[in-house]
C-alpha cells in the first residue's frame, strides 16, 4: 500500500505564494488535484516519474510549477500570484503506466493524499 503524504498548505494572500509537497515512495507518475466546496475535483498539474514531463491546467499555467525530487521520493506544487478562486483542498495522487493523454483524469490515479487545504484571501 502507497502511502502519500502532503504538506505545506495554508491561508496566504492574493498575490502571495505556498509550496506543497507530497511524499511518496515508489516510481509513479504524480499529479496534483483540487476540489473547492460545492465543486468536482479538478485537475491541477501531473508531472512523469522521470520528470521529463509535465502538464497543467490552463488556469494554472505560467503560475504554477510541479516539480519532484526521487531522490527524496517527493513532488512539489510550487504555487504563485495566488487567486482567491484558488481556494481549495488540494490533493496529490500517483500512480504507475499513466497514459500521456491521461494524467488529467482523476481516475488514473490509484493513491491519494488526505488533502491539504489552501486559502487564498482577497
């Protein structure tokens, strides 16, 4: 059993910035997702075991970053110029023979985190 662990959320500012990380050992491809109240659980940013690719949702784009560190079995979420429509719970999920085409589909993913949550206030 996988076991994911993430940290680092929070209430910052609009404008402001916070990094999340998600511990995971074992070679998967990681994504992160986020699921406002009242909302599905959407897309964020997925990034391949190897980190030699990564995706993101258009509403991210240019301000967020994925990255990771194997050596330290860890995916990072680094987040910027932060929007209150950001607001959410903020998941990482991994698993392994994720399709290119398929990272964006929460069902790909076999592990989850328990979600950290992440405010932004205007």
């Amino acid at each position: 059993q996988v076991q994911l662990v993430e940290s680092g959320g929070g209430l910052v500012q609009a404008g402001g910035s916070l990094r999340l990380s998600c511990a995971a050992s074992g070679r998967y491809a990681m994504g992160w997702f986020r699921q406002a109240p009242g909302k599905e659980r959407e897309f964020v940013a997925a990034i391949s075991w190897l980190g030699g690719t990564s995706y993101y949702a258009d509403s991210v784009k240019g301000r967020f970053t994925i990255s990771r560190d194997n050596a330290k079995n860890t995916a990072y979420l680094q987040m910027n110029s932060l929007k209150p429509e950001d607001t959410a719970v903020y998941y990482c999920a991994a698993n392994s023979g994720i399709g290119s085409s398929n990272y964006y589909y929460p069902n790909e993913y076999k592990y989850w985190g328990q979600g950290t949550q992440v405010a932004v206030s205007s």
